[in-house]
C-alpha cells in the first residue's frame, strides 16, 4: 500500500509539466528508480507508418529502433492493447534482440481511452525479474504516464495551431504588399519556410504547357534536369492539378527519380494553388526525413497556399499591365515607350561591355499609297507581317519596337556596323521578296543604320544619325539600307 502511495506522488510530479521531453525524463526516472529496471525506453506510435519509433531511453545501446505494430513484445503489447511479459527472452520467439544482457523484459502499452500512444518497455539482466504485483504497479503508472503524455501532446498541438495561425496572419499581412511577382514568390518560399520550419520550400506556376519552377528556398539541392521545367502532360503533375487536392508523400524512395526535383527528399507534400478556381501552379514543401508532414497539417497549409495564390495572382495582373503598356496593340510587338527605356540601358551595357551596339531606323516604303490601294485594313495586316518578320528573324536579344505609323526601331546588341548592315540587308530582302495576302505588288523597306560609338554615344545622336542614314535610303530611291552618312559625326568618325 506504502508502495502505491509512493507511486501515486511520482506520478502526480508527472503530470505537474507540459513539455513532452520533460514529462518523458520524470517517467524514465521513476521506472529506473522505483521498478529497478536497467534498460528502460519510451516508444511512441508513429500512426502513419504504424511504427513504434525510440522516443527516449536509458540504458540502451541501439535508439534508433523502430518496430511495427505487431512485431516483438512492445508491438505485441500495442497490438493487444495489454501488457506482454517474458520472464526469460531466450525462450520467446517474439524478442527481437536489441540489448546485449537482457533476460527479461515487460512491454506496458501506453493508452489513452482506447488508442494506444507508445509502449513503455522495461528490461531487466536477471531471468523473471518482474513480479506480478510490479506488473500491476507498472501498469497503474502507465496509465497516469499516459495522462501526462496525452496533455504534453495536446498542449504542443494547441501551441503549434496558435503558432500557425500567428504564422497565417503574418504571412497575409507580408505577401499583400509585395506586387512584383519574382519578389512575392521567393518571399512566399522564405516565410513559409520559417513558419513552418520545412526543409524546403517551392513555388511552380503553370506556363504554357509546362509547370515551371519560379522560386524555392531550403536546404536541399536543385537536379539540373531541364532546370525544373516539366511538362503538364506528364502523368504525376497532371493528376495532381486536375483533381485540385493536397498530396502528401511519406516515403520517397530517394535519389535520382525521373522528374524529381530535389534527389534528397524523402517526404513532401504538394498543395495546389488555386485563385477564384483557376489553377496556377503547386506550393511544395520537401523533407529530408520520412514522414515529415502529417495530414493534420493539410488545411493550415492550405489556408497558406490560398493566401499565396491570391497575392501571386495579384501579382500576375500588375505584371500583364504593366507589360501592356509596353506593348503596341496592333503587331505585339514593343511601342516607343519601351524602346525609350531600353536604349538607355542598351547604351549603358555597350559603355560597360565596349561590345558596341547597332540601332536600325526602318520605314515602309510609299506606305501611303498602300493604305490608297488596297485600304487601311490590308495595310494593318502587313504592318502586323512586317512586325512579325523582323522579331522571327532576329535574335531573342535584339529588340524590335515599333515606334509609330509605318516606322520600327530595331536595337541589335554586341554588333558592329558591318553586321548590323548585313542583318539590315537580310530584312530588307526578305520583305521584298515576301508575299503578302492581297497586296498585289512588292512591299519594300528603307533602313537606316548608325552605331555605338562610332556615329553617337547618345540617344539623341544614334536617333539623329539613323534617322539621316534613312533619309539617305529614301532619297537614294527607297529599298535599300544605308549606314549614316561619315560627315555626321566629324573627326570622330570611322
Ligand atoms: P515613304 O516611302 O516616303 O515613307 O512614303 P510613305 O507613304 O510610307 O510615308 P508617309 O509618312 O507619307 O505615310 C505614312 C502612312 O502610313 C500615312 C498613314 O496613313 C499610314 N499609317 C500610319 N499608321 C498606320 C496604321 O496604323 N495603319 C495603317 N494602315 N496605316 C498607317
Ligand atoms: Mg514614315
Ligand atoms: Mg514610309
């Protein structure tokens, strides 16, 4: 009875704490000091894996034991939901060997109502070295080890739903004011990352017909193949964004699959990111341990992902508008707003590189008469196949704008004179020689040419000095290219 007494006042120290790694301390303390065991371990039901996994131990040489429901004495005990004792393991088949000098060993199942947590295990060097009365005993301390478990669990549960929900808030408040979209998406992947503490985090948004990684953040490290561009037809991602739903991922096998993105992950879970019922794209988190992510997770994850794909939609929207405007609605191809930033910058980079640029003035040769013969309509088309001649037939570097009426400005970078005429020429004939629906006659071109540095190192001097070059052309008879006149640019010229 004194020994009941004794027992009931440790355990009520138990129950006295919250924090899980401390209440597993006292619960060890007390086995090995009131049950005079040697070898004493704490496992907890993984639920997922149903696996009994060494939470905490004295006395034992292997920790990182896992054992299946069902399997050896402490799955046994979870399994039948009663204590299993052997009183001499060298005679019971169940024993999975883990302790070298174990003879005996009483396996308590740690249970809560009816639900098993984990099993607390006591092994002793001596044949039968536990009683029925010390059975029962550990068996009534189980039960208020159980309590204690069960309270530091639900404890740590509230706690991290009211850390997820401050992360929630503070993940809002951070994203709405973040418009440019490359900025939203790697701040997405670094406060996730920190929320949550999750190995690694990453954004893909649908493009086309590919799911193109836009950002990630973490540990993990990057398999270059196809620089994490895969295509929406393949069977996974397809699945996966038609049916709009979380997939967690337990076990991956591990390094060097088809498709996957980062080689070291074992778990992950993926979190579709939908904006008013449209699809943009998949929120991944990755692990390096198994099992790193558990369904109870799913919907404070997928609060986050809708905030996110709000913001990133948002974002979307401000990047097509802004790109508007620099887009010439009739042939999509860029205005002269652009062209007024880019020449600067252009002008910039060729002072920093000394690879020299080239800018061609092209216009429409007797555009006028075009528009009188066959009307205004056909002549929108051919400016609309103009446009698409020059960007089909230059490089992705060079920038193609149409500046007004029948005129375009074309900047080729890293080119000299000789080039940027040979380049000119080659545009000159392809126009001539294109046939355009309903334009009975040749459609015809005149370029002007002037370079960096040889004819200006300004914007105002290229402009002036291709702009004259295409005077020149127009009045050398129209269909030609000419480079600016040498007398431009004085002692300074080539
Ligand atoms: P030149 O060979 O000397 O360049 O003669 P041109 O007729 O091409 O030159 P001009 O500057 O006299 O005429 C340009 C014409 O381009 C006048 C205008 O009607 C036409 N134009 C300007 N913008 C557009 C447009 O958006 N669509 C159409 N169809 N025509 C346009
Ligand atoms: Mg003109
Ligand atoms: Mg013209």
């Amino acid at each position: 009875m004194q020994k009941i007494a004794l027992l009931y006042d440790a355990s009520q120290a138990v129950l006295s704490t919250f924090d899980l790694d401390e209440v597993l301390r006292q619960i060890l303390s007390i086995a090995q000091d009131f049950f005079h065991v040697q070898n004493v371990a704490i496992l907890l039901l993984e639920k997922e894996s149903q696996e009994l996994v060494v939470r905490s131990q004295v006395g034992w040489q292997e920790c990182n034991l896992r054992v299946p429901v069902g399997k050896g004495l402490t799955g046994t005990a979870a399994a039948q939901k009663r204590p299993i004792y052997s009183p001499d393991i060298s005679r019971d088949p169940r024993y999975i060997p883990s302790q070298r000098q174990t003879r005996s060993e009483v396996a308590v199942p740690l249970m809560v109502r009816n639900e098993v947590l984990g099993v607390l295990d006591c092994q002793s060097d001596t044949v039968d070295h536990f009683d029925p009365e010390t059975i029962d005993m550990l068996t009534l301390f189980s039960t208020q080890a159980s309590m204690a478990l069960q309270n530091a669990h639900l404890y740590s549960l509230e706690r991290r739903r009211a850390q997820q929900l401050q992360a929630i808030n503070s993940i809002a408040q951070q994203m709405t004011v973040v418009l440019e979209l490359n900025e939203l998406l790697h701040k997405v992947c670094v406060l996730i990352r920190e929320a949550f503490s999750v190995d690694h985090v990453s954004v893909l948004l649908k493009e086309e017909n590919h799911l193109v990684l836009r950002a990630h953040e973490g540990k993990l490290t990057l398999n270059n193949t196809e620089e994490g561009h895969a295509a929406l037809e393949e069977g996974g991602w397809k699945r996966l964004l038609s049916q709009d739903r979380t997939l967690i991922e337990s076990e991956i096998a591990g390094r060097g699959e088809a498709g996957e993105l980062f080689g070291e992950a074992r778990s992950r879970m993926r979190i579709p990111l939908v904006s008013f019922g449209l699809t943009l794209g998949i929120l991944q988190l990755d692990s390096l341990r198994p099992h790193a992510f558990q369904p109870a997770d799913e919907q404070t994850l997928e609060s986050v992902a809708d905030i996110c794909a709000t913001a990133i939609q948002n974002a979307q929207h401000v990047e097509r508008v802004r790109q508007l405007a620099y887009i010439d609605g009739l042939t999509g191809i860029f205005n002269r707003r652009f062209f007024e930033l880019r020449i600067i910058e252009e002008i910039e980079r060729a002072k920093r590189f000394g690879a020299g640029m080239a800018m061609m003035m092209v216009d429409i040769d007797q555009f006028k008469r075009l528009n009188d013969e066959f009307g205004h309509l056909l002549g929108d088309e051919v400016l609309r196949q103009v446009a698409s001649i020059f960007s089909q037939n230059l490089r992705k570097i060079d920038v193609v704008c149409r500046c007004g009426g029948e005129e375009f400005v074309i900047l080729l970078s890293q080119t000299n004179a000789e080039h940027a005429l040979q380049v000119a020429e080659k545009l000159r004939r392809i126009v001539e020689t294109w046939q355009f629906s309903g334009v009975a006659r040749p459609v015809t071109i005149s370029v002007g040419v002037s370079t960096y540095p040889e004819y200006g190192n300004t914007r105002d001097e290229l402009m002036k000095a291709a702009d004259a070059a295409m005077y020149a052309a127009k009045q050398a008879g129209r269909n030609r290219v000419c480079l600016a006149p040498v007398q431009q640019m004085g002692a300074s010229a080539p």
